[in-house]
C-alpha cells in the first residue's frame, strides 16, 4: 500500500485541490531541500487547527478541510495524516504503518518523512517545540 507514495501524493495533492491554488505546488520540492526537516524525526508533530481531516463520502476519500476549500488524500497520505495527532513522533508514525502494512517497501520511512516535509511547508502541520 505505502509503495510509490511521493508520485501517488503528487498526482492526489495537484491534481485533485480544491480551491487552493498554491497547493499546485510541486512535491519533488519538498524531497529535493538541503536538511530543512531532518531534525524533525523525534518532534511531536500535530496537525494545524485550521485544517481538518475527515472522510468525505461523496469524495471517496479522506480530505483535508480549510476556509479556503479542500484537499484530496490519497490512501497513502491519509494513513500517514491520521497518526500525526499531536503524541506521535516521525519515528513513532513509521512504526504504526510498518506494524498496519508489513509489505511496505524499505524506503517507507524516507516516503513518509518527505510527505511529512511536504505537509509541514504547506502549513498542514507543526512540530511542538
């Protein structure tokens, strides 16, 4: 489920907002920077209060809500946002989803922290200090 994650969360976040238009933006960005987010892997991380994720039915899919519109999730990008709940830690979300998906591929865990870095630019989600 978790394999090729970056390309199916590129094609969900561009292809499929809603009323947003800076969230075009490319995801090859957020893997492709020097270090920002490196020293984020032990921070708690939550997701900002001005979104909200929930299950749309008429979508068929999990969404990010916010004033402005709403964003499309992919499965992938779903099963990562729904354990960044303000007590778990990059490390601990990786663990969950290897535990939920043990065929994951190897490279999970750099997938998840460059989706994390993704949705950490786009303001999805904060670190607690």
């Amino acid at each position: 489920m978790m394999s090729n994650l970056q390309s199916q969360t590129e094609h969900h976040l561009n292809a499929d907002s809603v009323g947003a238009d800076n969230v075009k933006d490319n995801i090859e960005n957020s893997s492709s920077h020097n270090n920002e987010g490196c020293g984020t892997r032990d921070k708690t991380a939550s997701l900002n209060p001005l979104f909200r994720m929930q299950y749309e039915k008429a979508q068929g899919c999990y969404v990010l809500l916010f004033p402005e519109g709403m964003i499309k999730l992919n499965p992938s990008a779903a099963e990562i946002l729904k354990r960044v709940d303000g007590s778990n830690t990059e490390n601990a979300i990786c663990a969950e989803l290897r535990q939920a998906f043990p065929d994951a591929p190897e490279d999970l865990e750099e997938d998840v922290h460059a989706f994390l870095v993704h949705a950490e630019q786009k303001k999805w989600i904060r670190y607690d200090e």
